[in-house]
C-alpha cells in the first residue's frame, strides 16, 4: 500500500469519525463500558479459579490404619502410598501425637488416657495429597484396599459438591464472558452500520467509478479499529486502576478471601482486552459494510 493511499484511508476515516462526533462518542463509551464489564468479570473467573485451586490443593485424604498395626508396618503402609501414582505426599501421624492434638480439643491428656482406661485408643494415621485432586476418588479407593488400613477419610460429599460449584462458575464465566464480547462486537456493528447508511450514495458512486471493495472498505475498517481500541484502551485503564487499588486498599480487609496477586497477569489480561477490543471493532466493521458493498 502506497503511503499516500494510506494517508487518503486515514483522512476519511478521521473525517468520518468528526462528521458522527457524538455518535462515535457515545460508541466508545458503550464499548468501554462492556469492555470494562469483561475485563471486571475476567478477572472475577481468574480470583474464583485461584481460590478454588488453594482449596483443591488443601484437600488431603486421611488414612487411618487398624489399631493394633506395628509401628514399622504402618511405615511400610507409608511407603506404599507414597509410591502410587499420582500422591505427592505422604504424612504419618503417630497415635501420640493424634492424642495431643485431641487433647488440645477436648481437654488434658491425662483426663483421656483415665477415661480410656490409661490406654491410647486412637490409631496411627496418614495424611496424603494427590497432584491432581479431581484423581483424589481413584487414590482413595486404591489406598483402602490396602493390607492394614482400616478407613480412608476425605470428605467425599463436600469434595464432589467443590467440584462440581468450580466447574459451574467456570462455565458460567466463559459464558458471561461471550456474551460481554459479543455485546461490544454488536455496538461496534450498529454504529459502524449507521456510518456507512449515511455515506450509501457515496459508496455507489465509488463501485461505479471503479473502486474495490478493499479500497471502499478501509476507511470504515480504520474507524472500527478506532472505536474498539479507544473503548478498550479506557476499559483497561480502569480495570488495571481499580484491581491495583483493590489489592492495595482491601488486601488487608479481605485476609480471609486471597486475592490473587499476579502483576503480570494483570498487565497481560488489559492488554489483551485493548487488543480484543480493536479485533472487535475491525472485524464490526467488516461485517458491517458487507451488505453495502452486494448491493
């Protein structure tokens, strides 16, 4: 492309963009808008996936053997568990230490020995992590069908019910997310559209001379491209702003709900919604002028 013909596409398009001033405003206010509605809720899915994650992670599975089991076969029972595929982990507490923490809970070591008789009759247990916590059903039922382990604990209903609420919010969020994407591409379209009904004529005066279609189509391909990238340059503005002084400002509020604090995350996600925002307003525009230009 020749560099006056650039120059010719871009004076149309400014001139353009001033002849529907407020029209043009008022897209790239709706574009901001939608777009700061997408990034807001993007990173609403990326904190829901963090702390789903750290409570996957702290799931464990407690193993507790039978009580009469030596303590050098509940080290072997260890050592099995460790080498089955998928546990990163692998925790023995001693019936002593069981006993101490019980203690802690419920009253003195001595008044629970009296009450048993003087005899401990907790049993010792193993607490194990697994990499991958959707496997935590398959390991579980692996481990209790081992020789000497009396029960394998892991608080099945409420781990099935976290699983199922992260995959819900996940779907939910990648179909907010779509539809926040497609309502700026719809806006982008509507206005883009109302642009080139107004300059119909001209485009047929254009075809007739002998114009291309790429050559008609520039000028409104720059304006689209525009009208995304000022709405979503704004959007990421005030995502990025209101995210870093949610974190500086309510980090300390919210000890009980981690925020996740990723500056490099951050900075990828706005630039990426400034660059979806241009993809939507370039590819507004096309599909905005197509009817035009059969005409």
């Amino acid at each position: 492309m020749k560099l006056r013909t650039a120059g010719y596409f871009f004076k149309q398009a400014g001139i353009s963009l001033w002849r529907n001033f407020w029209m043009s405003l008022a897209a790239v206010a709706s574009v901001a808008i939608s777009m700061f509605l997408l990034g807001a809720f993007l990173l609403l899915v990326f904190n829901v996936n963090y702390i789903a994650s750290s409570l996957q992670s702290n799931v464990e599975i407690a193993v507790f053997l039978q009580v009469d089991t030596p303590r050098q076969e509940a080290y072997q029972i260890r050592d099995q568990v460790k080498a089955m595929p998928g546990v990163t982990e692998v925790t023995l507490v001693p019936k002593e230490e069981g006993l101490k923490q019980l203690s802690q809970q419920f009253g003195g070591e001595e008044e629970l020995l009296g009450a048993t008789g003087g005899v401990n009759p907790l049993p010792d247990y193993l607490r194990v992590r697994v990499a991958d916590p959707e496997t935590i059903h398959e390991v579980a039922r692996a481990i209790a069908n081992l020789p000497g382990v009396e029960k394998v604990n892991y608080g099945q209903e409420v781990v099935e019910r976290l699983f199922a609420v992260v995959r819900w919010l996940r779907w939910l969020g990648a179909g907010i997310v779509l539809i926040l994407g497609l309502g700026a591409l719809f806006l982008i379209i509507i206005t883009i559209r109302l642009t080139v009904y107004s300059r119909r004529r001209e485009i047929s005066i254009m075809k007739y001379v002998g114009a291309t279609d790429w050559f008609i189509r520039w000028p409104f391909f720059l304006e689209g491209l525009f009208l995304g990238l000022a709405g979503s340059g704004c959007a990421a503005l005030a995502v990025y702003a209101g995210y870093s002084l949610l974190l500086t400002r309510a980090g300390a509020a919210l000890v009980f709900i981690p925020l996740l604090n990723d500056r490099g995350l951050l900075l990828n996600s706005v630039l990426s919604l400034v660059a979806g925002g241009a993809l939507v307003g370039a590819v507004g525009s096309l599909l905005s002028i197509r009817r035009f230009l059969k005409a």
